[in-house]
C-alpha cells in the first residue's frame, strides 16, 4: 500500500533531485526512499562486518579486505546510482565469498576447513 504524503514528501516533490532519480514517476516519495535507505545502509553495514571476516580466514591482511570491500562497494553503487539511475546498494556476494574462504582455499590456504 502506498503511503500518504505528509509535508517533506510535498516539499520534495518537484525538486531537481526527484527529477534526477524519478522518485515521484516511479511511484515513490520521501519518506519510503529514506526507510529504503536505512535498511540499505543497516544491510551495508552487516556486510562490512561480516565479509572481512569471512575472507581473512584465508590468509589475506584484514584491514586490505574491509578497504576493498569498501571501494568496490562504493564503486559499484555509485556507478548503479548515477550512471544506470537505479536505487541499488551493490555489495559483495557472502555466500560465494563463503564458498572461496571455506571450500575453495580453506584455512590459511591449508585446504583445511
């Protein structure tokens, strides 16, 4: 069910930002957006946490890790944002990142599990 208006959703409507990412034409306003966004940022944030960890098992240096888990993140969802003009946040696949830490290279590159 869509949502009612209330006063920041009036006064978004029509700005240059709504034009630029089509918010009002695609059915959406403000306030859903920013809820969309948190969730989106709490999601992102789960993954910077977890991902590190997942792949440091391997041997790589922890801190390269979060910092290319990052980049590519940021990278990515940028490129989504302002060149494809989509709302998505692009993160790295943990279950595949799993796969190549645990099943794949295994502990310390041990094949161990």
């Amino acid at each position: 069910a869509k949502r009612a208006d209330n006063k920041i959703d009036t006064w978004f409507k029509g700005s240059r930002v709504d034009k630029y990412f089509k918010v009002t034409e695609r059915g959406s306003n403000f306030t859903t957006e920013f809820i969309a966004g948190c969730t989106t940022f709490l999601t992102a944030c789960y993954i910077m946490a977890v991902n590190p960890n997942i792949l440091s098992v391997t041997g790589l240096n922890y801190e390269g890790l979060v910092f290319a888990t990052a980049m590519s993140s940021c990278v990515a969802t940028l490129i989504m944002g302002l060149w494809a003009n989509l709302p998505f946040g692009l993160w790295p696949g943990m279950g595949m990142n799993a796969y190549f830490a645990y099943t794949i290279v295994g502990f310390k590159g041990t094949l161990t599990p």
